[in-house]
C-alpha cells in the first residue's frame, strides 16, 4: 500500500504566517480591516483542518499497528482465541468433544468385555486350584487315618459311598441335600454326558449320583456316578455360570502314575481329563477348557 507524501507542518505553518503578513500590509494600506479579520480567520480554519488531518493519519497507522500485532500474536493451530482481560485462551468446539467422546465409546466397547473376560477367568482358575488343593488335603489326611476304602472294581456303589463320605467328613458342612432336595445343593446346568450323546446318560442327577452336599466357601461337591470315583466340584455353588471347564471342574482319586484307580487305594487326586479341552464335547460344552493348564501352568 502506498504511502502519501506528507508535507511538515512547520512548512505549512510558515507558508500561513506569510501570507498572514502580506494581507495584513494589504489592509493597512487600503485600511480594509474586515478584508485582514477575514484572513486571519480562514488562516486558523486552515491550520486546525491541517492538525486533524495529520492526527487521523498517525491514529490510522497506530490502529493497522495494533491490528497487525494482534495477528502475529494468534496461536497456532487454535480453534478459537478469546480476548478477555487481554488472556488469550485456546478451547475445543463442540464437534471436537463429542468425535473424542466417540472414539472413547468405541475403544471402551472393544476393550471392556474382553477385560472382564480375563478377570473371571482368573477368578475361576483360582477357584479351581483352591479346589484342588483342599481335595487332594482331604485325601491325605484320610490316609494318614487309614480311612481310605479300597475299591474292588471300577463299578462299586459301595465304594463310591465310602469314598464320598470320606470326602464330606474332610470339610465343614453348610448344607447336605438328599434326592429330593438334590438341585437345593447342586443348581441345575452342565451335566457330564455319556459318548451316546443320550440326553439320559446326562449326569449328575438324583437318581444317578451321591447325594451333594455344600461346604462353609460355598462350593457345591457331587458325584458323576454312583457306582465310580468320579468326583465333581461347583466352585461359586449355585451361582451361575454352572459350566464345566469355568466354575465346574471333574476330578478323580488316582495310584502313583496318575492313573485313574480301579483296583487298590487312591494316593492323589487328579482331574479327571487331563488335558485342555478346545472343542465342544461331552466334558467341555463352552470351549476352551483348561483342565490341565490351569492346574499346571502359571
């Protein structure tokens, strides 16, 4: 932008007062005295016109100044700048908020079930070894106490008693049920099938199993059948989710070898697939289910 060329104003001054003289000798000599009060007057006009202007001109700059300042001073990359008290403050628009909100929603809907995935199962692998343990405690002490009966065969209902009472007599009871009440102290869920697939062969049930009984944690101990050592154990009770290989876990009373015993005494307690289960079968109806790793392995 081009700037005019300003003339100073002690030029222009001197150029009025001038004038001012040679009027004045003007009227002296023609005595025109209203002709000198006229002249006079214009030159003030004059120079009062010539201040205003040059004092718009200074303000002008100082404003374009300012204005150009206030520019250099803006943020970079602000969404907004608002000048209250000469603070310049940067803000989110609304657009920005909700569009964070979203991708928190999202990242919290991908992330959260499976967090809470994790920390059941951690829950239900501690359960499980909890179980173990007390199991495999209960069986020792009956055999420091020679109260370990010996199984005959793999079918023995006597057996089987024996050994389930021996069980029960190694916690503290909170509850027994009978056939009756049998669902009281074991909740209706999974089931253990036979390899038919008979809905039938489903067990435990009333007429098929010991009769279960619940300890003072509030785990549910049954039996698969009431004629072998197969042993079951529900580690929450009777709250949910009542799934084998989550909160239901199947053990057996073993020899030496780990073996499942048919003849002899028992000296362990070992679980009774011991293997992991990843695909749907008869012991395993919500895969995968950890039956060795989660005993085994940290």
């Amino acid at each position: 932008m081009s700037e005019a060329k300003l003339v100073p104003k002690t030029t222009l001054l001197r150029t009025v007062q001038i004038q001012d003289r040679r009027h004045t000798e003007f009227c002296i000599a023609f005595h025109g005295c209203k002709i000198l009060k006229q002249v006079q007057d214009d030159s003030a006009t004059h120079v009062d016109t010539l201040d205003f202007a040059l004092s718009s001109t200074r303000h002008s700059e100082r404003s374009e100044e300012s204005l150009n300042e206030i520019l250099r001073l803006k943020p970079q990359g602000a969404t907004h700048v608002g000048m209250s008290n000469n603070n310049r403050r940067a803000a989110f628009t609304l657009a920005e908020v909700l569009i964070t909100l979203g991708i928190i929603g999202v990242v919290a809907a991908l992330t959260i079930p499976t967090l809470i995935s994790k920390y059941q199962d951690i829950q239900f692998k501690t359960a499980y070894k909890k179980a173990f343990s007390d199991f495999n405690q209960v069986l020792l002490y009956a055999m420091a106490n020679n109260e370990m009966p010996y199984r005959s065969s793999t079918f023995n209902p006597n057996t089987t008693s024996k050994e389930f009472e021996m069980i029960k007599a190694g916690f503290k009871v909170a509850k027994e049920c009978d056939s009756d009440t049998f669902y009281e102290c074991w909740a209706k869920g999974d089931a253990i099938c036979g390899g038919s697939g008979n809905p039938d062969e489903c067990q435990p049930k009333p007429e098929a199993s010991v009769n279960p009984f619940i300890d003072i944690s509030g785990r549910s101990w049954g039996s698969y059948d009431s004629s072998e050592n197969i042993f079951i154990v529900d580690t929450n009770g009777l709250s949910e989710p009542n799934m084998f290989g989550k909160d239901r876990w199947i053990f057996t009373l073993a020899d030496e070898k780990g073996q499942r015993v048919s003849v002899g005494y028992p000296v362990q307690v070992k679980p009774y697939r011991n293997t992991d289960i990843t695909t749907v079968n008869s012991l395993c109806k919500q895969p995968p289910c950890y039956y060795h790793s989660w005993l085994y392995k940290k």
